[in-house]
C-alpha cells in the first residue's frame, strides 16, 4: 500500500513546506523511521545528506549508548559492527535495520554472559592486599580483547565497588567506636566484607532486572536518537512518554495525584515526597515512605504495578483531572489499604519565579531579588503561566517595595521559551531588537521588543554561571549589548546557540494512517541565535562583566564539550541605540569587587578547590589495594572538609519576603514554611552578598 507523509516545519511565524511522499511497504518502525530521515533531512538547520558523515557519526552516538562502560562487548564484536559504520546511511535510505538487528542480538548476548558470571566472581573475598590498579574512565579503555580480558575487567570493576562499599562499613565502624555507640554492633572485617560483596551483587542483580525489561521499542528508540543526534547534541527523538515529561518541564504542572515516586531495588515502587497543594496532599491518605502495590482506575480491576518500570507504572497513575485512580498501598506497619485519589493539576511552585527583598546589615540600601529557574512557557495553554508574565509581576511587587535595584538571578536557569525571553527583556528597555534569528534558509529576522512601555529602569544586574544556557544567554547578552546591565558570575556561560521546535512526528502521517500512531516527537534544531551585536553565543557563550570565582572552574561543562556541535560564526549587527542611562563606574566596580573576594575566605577556598579538581581530573587510576585506598581516601576527605562549609554560614544579607506574598501566606502555611527556608539559603549565598555590593556600587 502507499504511504503519503507530510512534513512541515514552523519556526516562529513563518511556514515553510518541505513535502515528500513515501511509497513503501513497511511496519512502523520502517515508517518511523522514514519519517524521521526525511524530516531531518528537510528542516534541520544544517543541511546534512544522510552519507557517510552522519553513519560514523551516529555510529559512534550508538555503540556509546549500548556500552560507553565498554564490559560487555569484545573487540571482535566491535570489529564485527565496525563494517556497518559507513554503511548506516545506506541502510536507514533503504530503511534497512541489519545493523540495528545485529548490534541488539550481540548486545543481549554479551549481557546475558556477563550476568551468567558477575555472581561467581562475588561468591569469595576479594584480594585487598594485592596492588593492582582499577581504570575508572572508560576513555582511557579499548574494548576487551576475548572473554577472559573482559572477565578480570569486571572482576576489578566488582572488586572496586566492593571495596567502596566496604570502606563505608569500615568508616562507620570506626566512627561508632570513637563516639562509644552502644547501639551500634560491631563485626569481625570478614563480616564487613561478606556484606559490602553482598550489597554488590544486589545492585547488580536490580541492574540486570533493569536490563531484563528493555523493550524492543525501547532500544529502536535509542537507535532512532543515536541517529538524531548525530546532527546535533540538542536535537533528539522523544518518545510520548518523553514528550509528556518535556512538557512537565517546560510549563512546571502536569495532571496526576501529586507524588515524587521512587523504584526500590526489590521491584517497589515507594512514595518520595508528597507535593504540596497536590490532590494527594489535599486528600490526605498517602504518605512519603507508603509503598505502592496495585492501582486501578477507578471501579476498574487493579493492575499490580509490582516489578514494573518505574515509567511505566506511572502512566497508570497519572490521569486527567477529574478521574479517580485507586491505589493499592502497603503502609509503613505492613498494613495494606486501598486509597482513592481525585486526579487533578499538580502544580510545581519550585519551578516558577519569585523574589525577596535583600538587605545588608548596616545599610539601607534594599535589593530588589528575583529567582528564574527558567523560562517556562505552557505551551497547551494561552492563558497558562509564562515566565515574562510572571516576572513583570515580581517586578511591579519590588516597585512598591520601593528597591533601590534589581536582581536578576539566571544562574542554573537552562533556558526554555524563546518568545518569552524577547518578552521579558523588553520589561527593561524602551523598545528596539532582542535577538537576531538564522534559520536553514534565507536572511536573520530580528525579534523585537515593540512595546515602547518599560516595566523597570532602574540598576539591573544579570547573574549567571557556566549553567546558564540558551534563552539566558539571549537575555543576558541583550542587556549587556545594550549597556542595560551589569553581567555578573562565571567568566563565561554554557554556550548554547540554537533554536528547537517540537515536530509531532504523528502529523506527518496521512490521516488514513492512524493506525501507525503514535509515532512520537523530535526536538529539532531549526535555528541559530545571535546577539543583536552580530556575535552568535554558541559555543562562546555571554563573557561576564564582573567575574566571580567560579565553583565549575575545574570541571569541564559547556557545548564546546558535546558532540557533533553546531560552529561558531556572526552576521551583521542590528541597528540598536544604547541604555540611556549606562553605568559609568565599571571598572570601579570590578576592581572593589576584585578586592573584596581577595579577602573572602570562601571565595578563596572555591578558588584553590577548582585549581585542586582540575589537577586531579586526570587521576582516573584506582588503587584496588585496602590499606593504600584507605590512606588515598583519607587524604582525599581531608582536603575536601575545608571546603564543606564554604557559604554554609549567614552573609551580612537579610532577605525579607515581599508584602503582597506575606498576604498570600497568611492562609497557606506549607507556602510559608517555602518561602522561609528559601530565604534562609539566600542569607547564605556569599555571590548574591558580593553581587549586591556591586548593585549598591552602580552609578
């Protein structure tokens, strides 16, 4: 029969068609399959054939999925695959899944043999006195070369974990007998090392559980992502479950009864935490610590939930608002009770902006704080939350307040809505470009702010970290380009450039087709961002103006350290006229701020610690000897416990809830005891202490 698709893209406003029809015989997979290609190949914003190129590379994505470790494969099945590495082009033309077939078939097998044998290996002691040494970045390894090179790579590989394990007890033991524990009882170091061997083999025996419940759907989905991202890091094919999960994400509310679940390794599902406000919360019944056994909808027959995936068993508990859903709930005392539970929006306040009012002691000069985890957007809903809304909100707040400056705190903050960006940024100008926008074809289009309206103008400093990515970047970028702000954190943020679209896969198909659906989603990279100066963020990302030692400093984390990233390059500026009142004191500022952290003992000691990782990042070589990795630990805890404390103590701030959120809390305790302890670790975070020296300091 034929098979007629249509593809079409919609990067912000405008509509381009990409049409093509597919006149094949196939089953989903082969059409899913088709499906993706064609769309990749259509709308992704670099140009790529599906050649030889994008085979090594998804290639590479793939085996890295199956077995980045490298315990199960053996150098000849590498060898064995390695044919097909410019060939994958070929075959996904032709929807041809040899490889994939292949690849599967070995990838049980060698798990299968792995798991016939890792419990001999755990059956006696280990040698802790013999000196031999554990690689503990698969980096650094080849794939074994026959079964018995694989065999003592994860006879280290256990012997490691057993000794980390074991070296736990020790502490504790230790620990116990120094503070006279007399309910702790003590064991012979044979006892201790039976256990922590034993609580290997249990991990290892969930692990394989795990393993055991992958689907054929689910490892097609990995291969379908592998080839995705062979294009870019960002772009990457999503399951419903995941779209559902994304969207959760995206707009911090979702529908269900309102609890954290957690899978337990013998097969339990338990109750982590029960959200505030939550229908679960309101009914009262559930419990974090209740274990979940059965669950049914409504008056239906109970499916017991027992063994299932964790993913999996959520699907049945979530549900549309309104629905009853019954839980079948073994209590912390053994009893088993049968808990009904109205369905109905969750919402994750931890996800949504707020702000404080800061204030220094012996000052009263009073910042204006407000928190974007980030930019949020509920995409099914034109009157749901976004983030722009919401912080011009907290900013009218701060206003009555009366602050004498704003905060705005983006550190962490991954990004999200690209259309609320340009909306929040014109808040703190008058009007003019936000961001220029690139796609596959034609000219960049600038996304202005057109509301000649201006929310606030008064000092504005943009916090950020080697975290802050994407839509942050945007913001941050605008503001420093129009002399609007004062960027202040990490010397420079993660470096992501590129604009996605969610694809429904599902509306490619023909309508007479519904029987192939769903197919699922893409996250498509349609589009590159640049700052209205003309310089793209990606891979380069936004240079603060004021740079605060950086906790990630001896870490590495950025695009520039993904695969198959888009490069670097710059257009043509956009026409745009500077902040009219641009702060005239910078480099003032830089050189008090430079002083201060001099003699901050905390900002001190992040310095000598990220110096202290960066040395210590290439010690990848485990000494599996006792006495020598104990020594080697304890040298280790030692030099990390003068960092435990860094900004653990109160800062000279006092951070104060707002007037209009107090009025709010006065009916809603579990808002206020938040809010409260938030506050709490502001008072605590010496860079928001540092940064509101540098806002009082603006002129």
């Amino acid at each position: 029969m034929n098979r007629k698709i249509i593809q079409y893209i919609l990067p912000l406003g405008l509509i381009i068609f990409f049409a093509f029809t597919i006149y094949r015989v196939g089953n989903k997979d082969k059409v899913r399959l088709e499906v993706v290609a064609k769309t990749l190949e259509a709308g992704h914003y670099e140009a790529y054939k599906i050649d030889d190129m994008i085979s090594s590379r998804a290639y590479k994505q793939y085996i890295e999925s199956l077995d980045y470790g490298k315990r199960y494969f053996l150098k000849s099945d590498i060898q064995e695959l390695e044919k097909y590495k410019y060939l994958i082009d070929d075959e996904i033309n032709n929807l041809s899944f040899e490889f994939f077939d292949k690849s599967v078939e070995l990838i049980i097998d060698r798990q299968n043999e792995v798991e016939n044998f890792y419990k001999e290996l755990l059956e006696k002691p280990f040698d802790f006195k013999k000196n031999e040494q554990f690689e503990s970045n698969p980096d650094k390894l080849d794939f074994p070369k026959n079964e018995k090179e694989r065999k003592n790579r994860w006879r280290k590989l256990l012997k490691y974990q057993t000794l980390v394990k074991l070296n736990n007890l020790l502490e504790r033991q230790e620990n116990a007998i120094a503070d006279k524990d007399t309910s702790y009882k003590q064991m012979p170091f044979d006892s201790l090392e039976f256990k922590a061997r034993k609580q290997v083999a249990e991990d290892y025996k969930q692990m394989f559980r795990r393993l055991h419940q992958q689907t054929d759907k689910d490892r097609m989905e990995a291969y379908l992502n592998a080839f995705v991202q062979s294009y870019d890091p960002h772009s990457e094919y999503m399951s419903p479950k995941e779209k559902k999960n994304f969207d959760i994400r995206m707009s911090g509310q979702f529908e269900g009864i309102g609890a954290s679940l957690q899978e337990l390794n013998n097969g339990y599902i338990k109750v982590a935490r029960i959200i505030p406000g939550s229908a679960s919360w309101r009914q009262g019944e559930l419990k974090a610590g209740d274990i979940i056994l059965k669950v049914a909808q409504g008056s239906e027959v109970p499916i017991s939930i027992v063994g299932m995936r964790l993913d999996n068993a959520v699907q049945y508990i979530r549900g549309k608002k309104g629905t009853e859903v019954r839980l079948t709930v073994k209590k912390p005392d053994n009893s088993i009770v049968v808990i009904p539970i109205i369905r109905d929006v969750v919402i994750l306040e931890e996800t949504y902006a707020k702000s404080a009012i800061l204030k220094e002691e012996n000052t009263n000069f009073k910042a204006g704080y407000i928190y974007l985890p980030s930019f949020y957007v509920d995409f099914s809903n034109r009157n749901g939350r976004h983030c722009s809304k919401d912080v011009e909100i907290e900013i009218n707040k701060l206003k009555k307040e009366g602050v004498d400056g704003i905060i705005l705190d983006l550190r962490y903050n991954g990004g999200g809505s690209l259309q609320d960006v340009v909306e929040m940024a014109g808040l703190f100008i008058d009007k003019g470009p936000i961001v220029q926008v690139k796609g596959r074809y034609g000219k960049p289009y600038i996304l202005k702010d057109s509301d000649p309206k201006l929310q606030y103008e008064g000092k504005l400093i943009i916090m950020v970290n080697k975290l802050s990515a994407s839509a942050s970047e945007i913001m941050a970028a605008a503001m420093q380009d129009y002399g609007r702000a004062v960027i202040v954190g990490s010397p420079v943020t993660y470096g992501k450039g590129t604009v996605q679209k969610i694809v429904n896969l599902d509306q490619m198909l023909n309508r007479n087709f519904d029987d192939l659906k769903p197919l699922g989603n893409m996250r498509l990279t349609i589009q590159k961002f640049y700052r209205i100066n003309g310089g793209a963020t990606q891979l380069k990302g936004v240079k603060a103006d004021i740079i605060l030692p950086d906790i990630y400093a001896g870490i590495d984390i950025g695009e520039s350290e993904l695969d198959n990233t888009i490069p670097w390059d710059e257009i043509q500026p956009a026409q745009y006229t500077k902040w009219k009142h641009p702060v005239t004191n910078l480099e003032e500022l830089k050189t008090e701020s430079i002083k201060r952290i001099s003699t901050n003992n905390d900002f001190n000691l992040i310095k000598q610690n990220a110096q202290r990782m960066k040395e210590q990042k290439e010690n990848t070589l485990v000494n599996l000897n006792l006495e020598k990795y104990r020594a080697f630990q304890k040298k280790i805890k030692a030099e990390t416990k003068k960092y435990e404390n860094v900004f653990k103590e109160k800062t000279s701030l006092r951070a104060l809830i707002l007037s209009a959120d107090q009025k709010q809390m006065q009916t809603d305790s579990i808002k206020k005891a938040s809010f409260k302890d938030w506050t709490k670790n502001l008072e605590k975070d010496g860079y928001l202490e540092e940064t509101v020296k540098i806002l009082e300091g603006m002129k």
